[in-house]
C-alpha cells in the first residue's frame, strides 16, 4: 500500500519566493546576478589559494573549502528556482527534490563543521603560535576534513532514507524556492514523528556541537588577546575578524530566519526571509575574506593582473 502511494507521487511543485508574475523578472535577475557573484568570487578564492604558495597554509586551505562548500550550496538551490522561472512552471521530480534536500544537509553540516576547524586552526594560532606548525599539521587538517564530510554524508543519508519511507497524498506544493527538509515533511501523510525526533535530535546536535567548539575557541582568543600588549593587540585580532564575521553571518542569518519563522507563520514571509541564511552569507564570504585581508589582496591582484585585457 505504501510502496503504491509512493510510487505514485512524481512531482512536488515550488511556489518560489512570490506566485506575483510581475515579480518574477525581478527576481530573476536578482538570483541569476547573486549566483553569478558567488560563484566568480568563491572560485576566485580557491584559484588564489591553490596557485600562490604563500596561501598553501592551513588557514587558506580551510577557506578554499569554504569556497567551495558555498558554491555547493547555491548550485543546489538556485539554478533550478531559475529554470523554473524561465519555463514558468514550477515542478520539481521527486528524485529532484530529494537530491535538493540530501545535497543542502551535506553542505550545509559541512560548512558547520568548517566554520568550527577554522576557529580552532585560530585558537591554535593565537594561543599557541609557537606550536601552531606542529599542532596544525597537515595530517590533522586531511583528517578534520575527511571526518566532517563523513559525517555530513552520513547526516545527509539519514535524512534522505527516513524520508523514503514517507509517504505523500495531494497537495505537494512547497512554499519555497527550493525543497528543505522541513517543509517537505509537512506535505507527508504519513506519520513523521521519528521523522521529526530526528531532525531536531540530530540537526540540534549538530549545530551544537560546532556552535560550542566556535564559542569556546573564542572566548579563549579574547581572554589571550586581552593579556597581549597592544601592539600585538591588533595584529591578532585582524586574523581572526574576518571569520568571527562569517560566523556572524551564517549562524545571525539562521538563528534570525529561525526565530522569525517560529513567529511568523505565513510561509512566503519564511521563505523570503531564507534567501537570507541560503543565499547571502555564500556571497559575502569571499568579500569578507578578500577586502579584509592582505596576503588575499595581493594574490588575487596577481591573478586579475594575469587576466589579458581586451
Ligand atoms: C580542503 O582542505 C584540505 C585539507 O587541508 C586540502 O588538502 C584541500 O585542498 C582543500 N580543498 C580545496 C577545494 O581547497
């Protein structure tokens, strides 16, 4: 019985940020530009990174990640909200929708789990500069990673296998611009309990723990920082600015979005307000990093400077 009904669904259809067809050239080109910027400078940022050597250190390796991870992410959501538009439907396979899931948690807990080894690698820095090359070698970097897309994976899987066995009736439209794992388990008629238990069990525990070893790895750096003399004052915290503002910036537009939502419960409104955490941090990164930061700026000048103009 089950397996028929499930057979049965095909398609779910994305209601996007508004179902205004006035709107929808704006937004439009409002994402295809926001994809477009995301994607030149994150690339920009692994390009500097793996072609100057005085970038080959652990902190940069950690970024060009970063980079990496948030074209990921983007590339699950926004390509496809913008065929959609194109073609003025608004359906999604299935398979489609459960690849959008599965993909954003792999990203997504992986970007966690980056954002918490690279408060770490500056913990290390600061507090232990002498030790740092010894501490932070490049077998612990291999190793952290390997660890953290594992787990991502496995998180991810979870997820997607416990939403097969769901199964779902009529009215399988998602007010969102791409398929979350909370909205789709809305449209589910059958029971989603463990489903639920689940999701707030282990994404909580997730969040926590990377949340908890960003915390405490800064709250160290403060306490260090504030023991320095202050020439070596700001030289340390220079470092560390740049990322305490990409931590601002993932975990201040999450927790905004989820406060907001737990509030608000027109849905359009949350799915606006999602741009926010699913699209704007991927695109500030790689300014944050690169207007912020010295050795940054002078390798991407080298790299522009290669560009041959016309
Ligand atoms: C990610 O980090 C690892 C370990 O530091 C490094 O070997 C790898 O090149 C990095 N990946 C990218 C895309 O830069």
């Amino acid at each position: 019985m089950e397996l028929r009904n499930q057979t049965d669904v095909s398609k779910f259809f994305l209601l996007g940020l508004t179902t205004d067809p006035e709107m929808q050239p704006l937004i439009y080109n409002m994402f295809l530009f926001m994809y477009l910027v995301i994607i030149l400078g994150n690339l920009l940022i692994i390009l500097a990174v793996s072609s100057d050597s005085h970038l080959h250190t652990p902190m940069y390796y950690f970024l060009a990640n970063l980079s990496f991870t948030d074209i990921g992410l983007s590339t699950t959501v926004i390509p496809k909200m913008l065929v959609n538009i194109q073609v003025h439907g608004k359906s999604i396979t299935f398979a489609g929708c459960l690849t959008q899931v599965c993909t954003l948690l792999v990203f997504a807990g992986f970007e966690n789990f980056l954002l918490a080894i690279m408060a770490y690698d500056r913990y290390v820095a600061i507090c232990f500069p002498l030790r740092y090359t010894v501490i932070i070698n490049p077998r612990l970097c291999g190793l952290l990673i390997i660890l953290s897309l594992f787990s991502s994976i496995m998180e991810a899987l979870l997820h997607s296998l416990m939403l097969l066995k769901l199964s779902f009736c009529k009215n399988l439209e998602i007010p969102h611009f791409f398929c979350e794992l909370t909205q789709v388990l809305k449209l589910a008629c059958s029971n989603t309990l463990i489903n639920n238990i689940l999701l707030y069990f282990i994404n909580g525990l997730f969040s926590a723990i990377p949340l908890f070893g960003i915390i405490f790895s800064y709250v160290k750096i403060v306490s260090s920082i504030l023991k320095m003399p202050s020439a070596g004052k700001y030289k340390a915290f220079s470092t560390c600015g740049s990322h305490l503002s990409v931590v601002f910036l993932f975990y201040g537009t999450g927790f905004g979005v989820y406060i907001s939502s737990s509030f608000s419960h027109s849905s359009s409104k949350i799915a606006v307000a999602s741009v926010m955490y699913s699209v704007v941090p991927q695109m500030m990164n790689p300014f944050i990093y690169s207007l912020r930061n010295r050795d940054m700026k002078v390798s991407l000048r080298k790299i522009i400077g290669r560009i041959p103009s016309f």
